[in-house]
C-alpha cells in the first residue's frame, strides 16, 4: 500500500510526523539507528531530499543526533520527551476546540469508548 500525503501541511513535515509517532509507539527505540534516508525513500516513495529534510526536523527537535560516520541516531530520552510536547500540543492546542464539539453535539464520556 502506498502512503498518502495530503495538503494541508508540507510533504516533509507529515514524514516527520509519522516517525514521531513510530518514535512514540516503540517502534524505533531510543539509541537505535534510523532507516537510512536511502530506505525511508524507497518506503514511502519520496524524494531523498524530502526525506533529508524531515530527518533534519527531527534532529532540530532534539529527537535524533548525529554520529559522525554512522548515520542518525534516537538520542536518550526522545520518547520521553516527544511525548511530553506532544500531550501539551494535545491538550492546549486540540483539546479545546474537541471539547467544545463534543458539547455541541451532546456527546458524554460515557459514549466514548477507547477500542476500535
């Protein structure tokens, strides 16, 4: 199956955001390698550059470093740390307007359920 990329944000930053969430979700562990830029663009058929530059947000997120001569790394303490931004941009920037939707449409916590 292809990925999909849509418009509302620049190609780059959605690959940054879905290996954020790899990060998150253990899939990459903290002081594991990266995939190379050559493997993420065969994976998500993007141009490696677009890769590069989405490799690079993330190191300017304090999430990957660089090890002369060995590639990109998880730095120690990524996940904690991405988790934390991440919970604080959920909870200030997405819950509220969730929130106010949930109201309007009288949906109680009690309607909500956590499986899929």
């Amino acid at each position: 199956m292809q990925p999909t990329w849509d418009h509302r944000a620049p190609i780059y930053q959605q690959l940054a955001e879905r290996l954020a969430a790899r990060l998150l979700d253990g899939e990459i562990a903290e002081g594991q390698a990266m995939p190379s830029v050559r493997a993420l663009s065969g994976q998500y058929l993007l141009n490696p550059l677009t890769v590069s530059r989405a490799l690079a947000a993330l190191g300017e997120a304090g999430l990957l470093e660089s090890r002369r001569g060995l590639g990109l790394y998880v730095r120690p303490g990524a996940r904690q740390n991405l988790r934390h931004s991440e919970r604080q941009r959920f909870l200030h920037t997405e819950w509220p307007p969730l929130r106010e939707r949930l109201r309007r449409l009288d949906i109680a916590p009690a309607d909500l359920t956590w499986e899929d």
